[in-house]
C-alpha cells in the first residue's frame, strides 16, 4: 500500500500508523504514535490540518480531503492529499477519526494550482 493510514483518538493524537507512515513521512510509527497528527505538517498547515480533523470528528467538515505540506524528516517537504473520516464505535460513540495521506505529485500539485 503505498498511502500511509492512521488512527486518531478524539483529541487527534496518532493510535495507529501503518508501515507506509515511515515510507511518506520519515518518521517511525513509534515515534508517531500519541502525537497529534497535525504537528507532522508545516507550520504554516498545521492550524488548518488540526481544524480539518476536528471538524471530520465532529461531522461538519466541508470536504472529505485537503491537500497540505508533510513536513518529513529530512529532506524537502512533501504535498500529501489528506483524507480522513470519522471513526465510530458499533454503540455510536466517536473513538476517532481514521485517515489516510498520498502523496501528490509536483506536476498534480501545479495543475491544481492553475
């Protein structure tokens, strides 16, 4: 799989990442885990990231996806598309939301921006 899934808790912190997180971000799943998804990205996206994922949790959000900059590791960031949806317990309780990142390409990226 070459998108990089996670699991939040209700407070957007990381409960899961799979092996592909490391491949994207750079960063280990150890290393990801109980830190809030959002500080992964830039800073100039990281606000907007945060109040994306809160506002799936919370059922209200506009769009299903974003696109942001992944701040990796090392090396240059990376545009991701972001896409996320809340995850529910079978009682109906939110536990989370549950997401994935891909990455986009310069070429995806420009002809966005056109």
């Amino acid at each position: 799989m070459q998108e990089a899934v996670f699991q939040t808790d209700p407070a957007g912190k990381s409960v899961y990442v799979n092996p592909a997180w490391k491949q994207l971000t750079g960063c280990a799943a150890d290393n990801a885990i109980d830190k809030l998804v959002s500080e992964r990205f830039c800073a100039e996206d990281q606000r907007r990231v945060a109040v994306f994922l809160e506002r799936i949790a919370a059922g209200k959000a506009l769009s299903t996806a974003i696109e942001a900059n992944l701040a990796c590791e090392k090396g240059e960031p990376r545009r991701v598309e972001l896409g996320a949806a809340p995850l529910v317990a079978a009682a109906g309780d939110l536990i989370g939301v549950c997401g994935t990142l891909r990455g986009v390409s310069q070429a995806q990226y420009r002809a966005t921006k056109s």
